[in-house]
C-alpha cells in the first residue's frame, strides 16, 4: 500500500507501521506533523522507516515505549509515554520507557525548548496509543469470530463476555491488523482517564536517587580519555602561540594541540589537552601559556553598554516596533505623565551539570554522546566542522541536567568532536564551572525608556517604551527582541513601541521563558508604578486594563483568561484582607508567554534595615482543559518560580575589557534552601487545548517581589539585581 492515497492524506499503513517482532511481539510506530496540536498528519512518501513515536508489546504484557525528546528535568520523557499508554488502555506499572537516540528517519522535532511538547504532541501520541488498542481489539475479534465493538479492553487486555486474551498473548496476531485510520479512531472521554492526570512519578526517578549513570557527564566508553579545552577570557579571541611541549610533558597528558575551526556560528578556537584523566589534564591546564589575539570585542564592557544606552535614549529611536493611536498627542493631554527608566542585566544559564560530550570520530564517522535540546540542530554543525556527512553522525541523547535554553546551542559538542577527530581516540570533554560561567550564551541584558499618561478617572490612556537593547540594523542579537504586541499594546488605546540597537560580539541566546523573563519585570513593575499615581489599588488596576480593549482591537492573549487567573491568585493570597505585619507587603503580576497565563503574588518582609525575606508565593495558571501529569506540573511550576526569585535577587553577569567578570557560584549566585518560600500552585481549568507550563511562571515573579518591596519601603526597584539596592526604611 502506498503511504500516501489519491486525496494526498497519510495512509493508515503510512501513520502507523508495524512489525512483528521474535517472540512473538508488536513493534508500532507513526509518523505525525510538527503542527500536531492540531492532531494533523504529515503526508511522507517514506513513512514505513520514518517513525515519530512507537510502541513494542512482547508476550509478557509490556509495553515499552519510546522517548524521543530530550529529557532536561521537564518530566517529557514520563508526560509523552503516559498519552500514549492512556489511550492503549495498559497499566503504568506494565509500562516500560526507553530514550531514543537521535534518527530523523524516524522522528521529527526531537527537541526540547519553548514549552511545545505538550501543544504538539498531546493529540498525536493519544492516537498512537489508541490505534494499538483498536488493532489488539480487532485481533482479539477475529480469534473469537465476532465484531470488534462487542469487545472491551481494560488493564492491558481484551475481554468478550467471559473470554479474555491478555495484550501480550495478541501481540502477533495484532500485528497483521490493518490499522485504523488515525483521524477517525475513537479516543477516550476524560471522564475515562485513569492515567493522563494522575501523578506519576519521574521514570528516571529510581536511578537518580541511587546515582545510577543518566546524564552526559556520567558517560564511558572504552578506550576514552578525557580532554580540557582553554579558550581566550577575552570572548572571540583566538590562539596565536602556545607551549604546548611543556604542556605535553605533565603527567598523564597524552596531547595537547591548538583547535580552530571556522564553520559554526561561534568557532572553536583555543588548546585541547588531552590524557588519561579529567583531574589530571585540567592540572595540565595551569601550566598552559597561551599569547592570544584578543580581538575587537575586546573594547566591549557592561559600563560601556550603559552609557551608549543613556545616549540613544536621549536620541529619537531607530525603529518603529509598533504604534495605535497616537501617544505623543495623548500624553500632552494626559491629566498625569510619568516616566522611568529600568535596565536589566545579562543572565548566565547555570546549569548544574557543565557542558560535556562524549566523542568518536574515527574511518568517516563519528559517534556522540551529549546532553543537548537539539541533536537534530547538531548534526548540521558536526557535519560542517568535522567534513562527516551527516547519515555518518550517531547521537546518542543522555539526561540533560538542566537546559534553561543553554544547550540549545551545541558548541560544545563541536568542540569535543574536533578535539575527537584530532587525538584519534573517543574524548569525552568536560568543561569546568568556569568555563561554563565565562562562556554562556547569555541572556541579553536591556534598557526600557518608559513613559505613561493617565486621565482625571486614573485610567491608562497612554504608553510610550525607547527599548534600547542589542543588535544591528533591524536584526537583534538573539534573546534580546521584544515582540511588537506585547502587554499592555491593545489595551491601552495610544500605545509606542521603538527601539534602538547597540552592535555587541559577546554571544547571546535564550534562557528559560525567553524576552518574557526580562520584559515581565519591566512592563508589569511600571504598571505598579502607574497604579500608584492614579492612587488606585494595582491589582484592581490590571484588572480595569484588562477590560479596557479598545473596539476592534486584537490582543496578543485572551484578556478573560488572563482575568480569571489574576482573580484567582487574589483571592488565594487574600489580596488586601490579609492581616499582614508591619514591613510586610504583598505584589502582584502576570504574564502571558509560551501559551500560558500566569498571574502571582509574591508576600516579602522588609525589616527596617534593609533585611529581606520571601514568605510565600501564589500562582494562579491557566494552561488549558488538562493537567497531564499534575506531580510533574507542580513541580515545573514552583521551579520556575523559583527561578525567577534568585535571578532577581543575586544574578548579574558583568563585562570588563570583553571578558566576563563573574566565574562560579561564589560570584552569580544561585537560590540557596534557606532563601527558597513556599510556592502554593493553583489551576483554572478553561476549555482550551492543553499547552506547556515549563517557561511560563517564572516572568511575573521578579516584578510581583519589585512591587511587594515597594508596598513596605517605597522605594521602586527599576534596576537588577535587587541585592545592589539600599532596601532600607523608616
């Protein structure tokens, strides 16, 4: 049968393939579009070897499903096969789940990042699941002679009146089943879930607890050795002489060798030290002298950012974002104006587990074993660097400990492979806290140049924003945009939105909640700032703004949505009844990003002298009809809350001559036990299509601690960290 019919639609044979396996087993696969939050199907003239996620049933009931996203702490690797197990109607406990190694010829989007898993796949793995119960139904049926819909299935088995045939003992016979056409296979009512919405442990859990290897950094494999790589201080400086003799002559060094290379975004350039041990190779690296070409990013500092930002602010913008309305005229008739200039810093990513890959390249091949967000994206940039082609590039994908956004890029990878190519042995890289510090792709700082006009009722009428941040031209540097529709545009009826971009050579990327994290702090601290000067209590305000959308204008989110989560946060924090103690105060904010609307109220004690401490957060979400697996909900919740608290707090990421001041925890500084409040999550269910929640509560937290401040001191913290600020009152 071919994979695609005459109308152009996916055949059933091409969504799901299916092979018999020895012992008598089921091997079932399908093959789905990235738009699969829609439950469409990609037609593929190759879809009997193209599979994007698959069961295999053996004889003793098991079901062993495979993950094919990266697991970086999200809880993908236990949410996905959970889907697929619900509709095959099988007990977790007969589950079993298994990580994929990279294969675009059988997966698409292997990745993790932006919150899209649950969006993309919540449909497409339910029918996965489903069309292998319809198949065990239908070969059950043609054992017993009878029609399909007269049999039920329960617990892993099919039932017919008193007969019964366990998944296992059907396995075979199921696999000769045509499959059923996957737009129309029936699928469960949620009032029959027995596992979507349960809370079901990590299955990775067990062998963390006792240490088991999982993650890239725990990876051997025989005949390794270990490797440093030392790269300039000064970021894109390069290597112009080394000793490397002397280098080569400590013990246990096996090599050392100059790497440079020209063919990825951030080329690697710098000395590999290859031996017989990490310990002893990173001693190496004391010995090592290297006489660098600094290069031009060399003249870049965190001070010479902030006084070419001053400067552009003082001059008209470079370019128009978005204007409505006409918010100069506006703001001359405003009955009150008020301005303010906030600046947020760059942010390393932080990782708990360092960058690391596990290398071999070897006859026009090469093998990895690495913790990246997207080994599909990797390939590309190893098959350039290295000359392999890419159908000759193995990527074995390991536990990530901790992504954040950081290994969406691969850099590292690359480096391991030519550090790989060039020793002529498998290398596993290891980069140190340092390294992992002083080589980010940061999140880009900014500077907001605001300006905001009231009427005599106190209502927002106008909203001016200079957004001074990175880039050239009309492109940004990457992180450092800010989407034209962003809050409050649409809800304020004379709105600018203009920009201004300063050339930077240090490297930037995306942190978790991407331009959210920062731009939540400015927009929803400056809408604390308006409420103050209208006298009107912010949280009512916010709610007076969300019913304020001018006709005919269309809004970046649902404000309904938004309301009911910020009623709900309001009413679970006690919002102006509580009877709270002096130099204690409660703030509030949301956000709406990555499809998920966010309101929080953050309760913070101030003693006079300046002393602070976080007693609680609420959080009110709204991320659509269904809470796939409520435990690992909570959890990414109150992390990223949690998150959001000690970037606040204590983070900054500093230049000075193009090098980055701050190196390990002692100097960017992660939350630490005794700083971390409790974090009360509570949910509104509305009939929406369930999205992801990995990203999208951490950017009200900074402004909501901002504003709580505020209530007990008065003073308004329009810069980051907080920890820089006199918090001191009388």
């Amino acid at each position: 049968m071919s994979a695609v019919n005459k109308t152009g639609n996916l055949s059933r044979r091409g969504f799901l393939h299916v092979t018999a396996l020895a012992g008598g087993g089921m091997l079932l696969g399908a093959r789905f579009s990235l738009d699969g939050a829609r439950g469409a199907v990609a037609a593929t003239a190759d879809a009997e070897t193209a599979l994007n996620a698959f069961i295999r049933l053996t004889p003793d009931g098991i079901a062993t499903i495979m993950a094919q996203n990266p697991e970086i702490g999200q809880g993908i690797k236990t949410m996905l096969p959970m889907l697929i197990a619900e509709e095959l109607d099988i007990p977790w406990r007969q589950v079993r789940v298994e990580q994929a190694n990279l294969d675009a010829t059988k997966y698409r989007g292997q990745m993790a990042g932006a919150s899209m898993a649950t969006p993309m796949q919540y449909e497409p793995m339910r029918r996965v699941g489903a069309a292998a119960r319809a198949m065990l139904v239908a070969a059950a049926a043609k054992e017993w002679k009878t029609k399909p819909e007269k049999c039920i299935t329960e617990a892993g088995a099919v039932h017919f009146k008193n007969k019964s045939l366990s998944y296992g003992e059907l396995a075979s016979a199921a696999a000769e089943i045509e499959p059923p056409n996957p737009r129309t296979v029936p699928l469960k009512k949620p009032a029959d879930f027995k596992i979507i919405g349960q809370a079901i442990p990590g299955v990775d859990n067990p062998e963390i607890v006792t240490g088991k290897p999982l993650f890239g950094i725990d990876v051997a494999v025989p005949g390794m050795k270990y490797a440093v790589f030392e790269k300039c201080r000064v970021h894109g400086g390069k290597v112009k002489s080394a000793n490397l003799a002397a280098v080569k002559a400590s013990p246990g060094v096996t090599d050392a060798f100059v790497v440079a290379s020209t063919a990825t975004r951030r080329p690697p350039n710098g000395v590999a030290i290859v031996g017989d041990s990490w310990w002893l190779v990173n001693e190496a690296r004391n010995k090592l002298e290297v006489d660098w070409d600094e290069g031009p990013i060399a003249s870049q500092s965190t001070e010479s950012f902030d006084r070419q930002a001053e400067a552009l602010s003082r001059q008209a913008p470079e370019q128009e974002l978005k204007r409505d309305g006409d918010a100069a005229g506006a703001m001359a008739a405003a009955a009150k104006t008020l301005k303010a200039a906030y600046r947020y810093p760059f942010l390393a990513h932080a990782p708990l587990e360092p960058q690391n890959t596990t290398a071999h390249v070897r006859d026009g091949e090469a093998e990895f074993w690495a913790p990246t967000q997207t080994p599909q994206l990797a390939v590309g940039d190893l098959s350039k660097a290295l000359g392999v082609p890419q159908d000759k590039i193995t990527i074995h994908m390991t536990r990530v400990g901790g992504g954040f956004g950081r290994r969406l890029t691969n850099e590292y990878m690359v480096e391991a492979g030519l550090i790989a190519k060039q020793a002529g042995v498998p290398v596993k890289l290891v980069w140190t806290r340092e390294d992992d510090t002083r080589f980010d792709y940061y999140r880009p700082g900014g500077y907001h140049y605001l300006e905001g006009g009231l009427d005599e009722a106190g209502n927002l009428t106008a909203w001016r924003d200079h957004f001074v941040s990175f880039g050239r031209g009309g492109s940004f540097a990457p992180g450092a945009d800010m989407p034209p529709n962003e809050f409050p545009q649409g809800f304020v009826p004379n709105f600018e939105l203009a920009t201004s971009k300063m050339p930077i050579g240090i490297t930037t990327g995306l942190l978790r909640a991407p331009t959210s994290n920062a731009i939540s702090f400015v927009v929803q601290s400056f809408i604390d700032e308006l409420a103050a000067e209208a006298g009107k209590d912010p949280l009512q305000f916010r709610l007076d703004l969300l019913d304020s959308v001018p006709a005919g204008t269309t809004t970046a989110f649902d404000p309904r949505r938004m309301k009911a989560v910020l009623e709900l946060v309001r009413d679970k924090a006690e919002w102006g009844k509580a009877d709270l103690p002096e130099g204690t105060a409660q703030g509030v904010a949301f956000h709406f990003s990555h499809r998920g609307y966010f309101a929080e109220v953050v309760q913070a004690t101030v003693s006079k002298e300046g002393e602070l401490g976080v007693d609680r957060i609420w959080v009110a979400a709204d991320v659509g009809r269904q809470i796939v697996n409520p435990s690992n909900a909570v959890n990414q919740v109150q992390g990223a809350a949690l998150d959001g608290l000690g970037q606040a707090l204590d983070q900054e990421i500093t230049f000075d001559g193009g090098r980055t001041n701050e190196s390990n925890f002692h100097n960017f500084k992660l939350l630490r036990i005794d700083q971390a409040p409790p974090v009360e999550v509570h949910w509104v269910m509305s009939d929406n299509q369930p999205t992801g929640l990995g990203e999208p509560a951490l950017p009200p937290v900074p402004p909501a601690l901002c504003n709580a401040i505020f209530a007990v001191t008065g003073k308004r913290i329009r810069s980051l960290p907080i920890s820089k600020h006199d918090l001191s009152w009388a």
